[in-house]
C-alpha cells in the first residue's frame, strides 16, 4: 500500500499569503494527490477555500493564531511566537503528524524552527539552504545560499555532503560532480576558508572536482556547487536580477519597431520556453538539508505555481527518502566532516 506522505504548508507565510499558499496546495493536491495541512488563521484559510473547488481533495487546515512577519528576528520568531504557523507547522512533523513543511514566509525564522523543533541530523552542525539554478545542460545545486553567513572549513565540507546526496536521490546524477566556489580554478586561488574546505574535500568526497568558478553553475560543468551563506545569496540574488533584467530587455527590444514585433511572433515559443527555465516557480521551494525532518523554503513573492511544485518537492524528498541517505552517508565518512561534537570526530568547539 503506498504511504500517505502529509505535507504542512505555512498558509500565512510570503507576501501573497494566504491566498498563494491556498491555491498552490489545491493545484498540487489535485495534481499529484498529496495530502496536505494549511497551517495558519483558520477563517482567513477557509475564506481563500471557498474559491476553490476542493471536493475529493485530501486538504485539512489546522489553526494557528500568530504569524511570523518578514522583519521579525528568527531568535523571537521561534521563542516569543510559540503559535505561529511556521512553528505549528513544524510541530506536526514532529509529532508524526505531518512529514515535511512548505513555508514562503520569512527564511531565517522558518530555518531556525525547523533546527529548534525538529534539531539537527546527528553528525551536521549546520543546516544549509540549496536552491537550484539552471545551467546550459540541466541543472546546478547551489549551497548554501544564505542560511550560514560566517562559516568554518568544514561547514563548507558538510555542505556540499548533503549537496551530494541530494542531486544523487533528487536530481537523479548518479555522480553529481561537486565544486567550491573560488574565485579562480587554480589551487593558489580563494581565501583561507576555501583552502581549507578544499584539503577537507579532497580527501572525503570521491566526487569532489576542487574550484569552481561562478560562471561555472550556468555552463553545465558542474551539478553541485558550494559556498559560504553570504556569497551563496549574493549568487542567488545576481541570478535572480539578471533573469529578471534580460526578460525585461527583450520585451523592450522586442516591442519597439515593426520588424522587431515581426521577429517577436516568430521567437514567442523560444521566449516563453527561456522565461520558463529562469523562473524559479519552476523549481518550487529550496530544501532545508541536515535537519532531522523535511523543510522547503519559498521564495517570499512566491506565487501559486511555486507553492505547488514546492508541496511537490518535499513529497520527493520525504518519498525518496533523502535524510536517511544522508545518515547513511554520514556513517560511513571517515569522521573529517562530522560535526565537532559528533561522537566519532575529532572534537573542538561544539554545534553553534
């Protein structure tokens, strides 16, 4: 019989909420048949459910009275609003009552419910924040990207460990090539941080291909690139700018003279095709990796179609069963990426 996997959706989280949340759970439920819990102000839910038709649908909606604001510190987030969706949401993963959480509202907050209510996979001292980025061939993982902004040599090893494993059991790359992002592929090249994750990686990771640079997450040559959370969401919002700025361009150049307009009708299937592949409401959510449950965090703006292919994700990911993957993988390293404080490594300062 086929498990039923229960997906927790932060209806008040993002800035189309709940309205976004509400529509993106119908879409994936009627879609895929997931089963799903809307997370928030029950009367605010059911007024966007009434839009809907929901008949045959496995949806649910649990209340929660407090939300978690965009400008709300994570510390306060997680301890002062005790019924928050995000909390609440991720209190049901942890009493077996739902098994993953999608959330489009705020990052840090939503990251740090998730490693204070459902803590940390044994071995992992930091969770990081993976996104997907399309490339010439298919697709770059790139971590983290803005979870872990000052982070230690083997943060970055732990990092691209989970990277791994995720486009190994998600993406389907049998050997996802892994690189650390540098600022030159030569091994003089990078910062103390780098050089360091570098020695760590390459004895660690049979797929490690040592530097990468930043134009290497679009060409194809690489599937996994690693970073610390301050570049890692710098290379996200470039990414997301730059998208944003060439969609724009070609409709200016595409709208102005006649043969201009001509040639327009004549790349409309092109266009549509590149708009599709940078936006990111195709790839849903970014994954929550080395917490000991499934967490997707959304782009705030996200609109219905990201929340849906989010629920999707996190269907994957607790389908495919990647946590356990990754404890798999964790007990058979050698010890040099464990958390310091992991029974087995090599000791130091513990989890921060």
């Amino acid at each position: 019989m086929k498990e039923r996997i229960i997906v927790a959706v932060d209806a008040m989280g993002g800035d189309h909420a709940p309205s976004a949340e509400v529509e993106g759970a119908v879409a994936a439920a009627r879609q895929w048949g997931i089963s799903i819990v809307l997370v928030g102000q029950v009367a605010r839910i059911e007024e966007e459910l009434k839009k809907h038709s929901t008949e045959g649908l496995d949806l649910t909606v649990r209340h929660a009275s407090e939300v978690v604001g965009m400008h709300d510190s994570a510390s306060d987030a997680v301890r002062k609003k005790k019924d928050s969706s995000i909390r609440v949401a991720f209190n049901l993963v942890k009493n077996g009552e739902a098994h993953a959480v999608v959330s489009a509202g705020n990052s840090g907050a939503t990251m740090a419910a998730g490693m204070f209510v459902l803590k940390r996979i044994w071995g992992i001292d930091r969770p990081a924040i993976a996104t997907i980025l399309p490339n010439l061939k298919s697709e770059t993982l790139v971590l983290d990207v803005g979870g872990n902004v000052d982070c230690k040599p083997f943060h970055l090893a732990q990092f691209a460990l989970m990277g791994e494993v995720y486009a190994r059991h998600v993406l389907g790359k049998p050997k996802p090539r892994v690189g650390l992002l540098s600022n030159g592929s030569e091994e003089s090249k990078g910062n103390e941080l780098t050089r360091e994750a570098h020695q760590l990686l390459k004895g660690s990771l049979p797929n490690y291909i040592g530097y990468v640079e930043g134009r290497d997450i679009y060409n194809g040559s690489t599937d996994v690139v690693v970073c610390d959370g301050f570049v890692g969401n710098v290379v996200l919002k470039v990414s997301e700018g730059l998208a944003e700025a060439l969609a724009t361009m070609l409709r200016q150049e595409f709208g102005g003279r006649l043969l201009s307009k001509l040639g327009y009708l004549l790349a409309r299937p092109a266009f549509a095709a590149f708009r599709k592949k940078v936006d990111y409401a195709e790839y849903g959510g970014a994954p929550l990796l080395g917490i000991e449950g499934t967490g997707m965090i959304c782009h705030g703006g996200s609109n219905s179609r990201a929340i849906m292919n989010a629920i999707r994700m996190a269907h994957d990911y607790v389908t495919k069963r990647v946590n356990d993957q990754l404890v798999a993988q964790l007990q058979h390293n050698t010890g040099s990426l464990l958390a310091p404080s992991a029974p087995g490594s090599s000791g130091g300062p513990g989890p921060v």
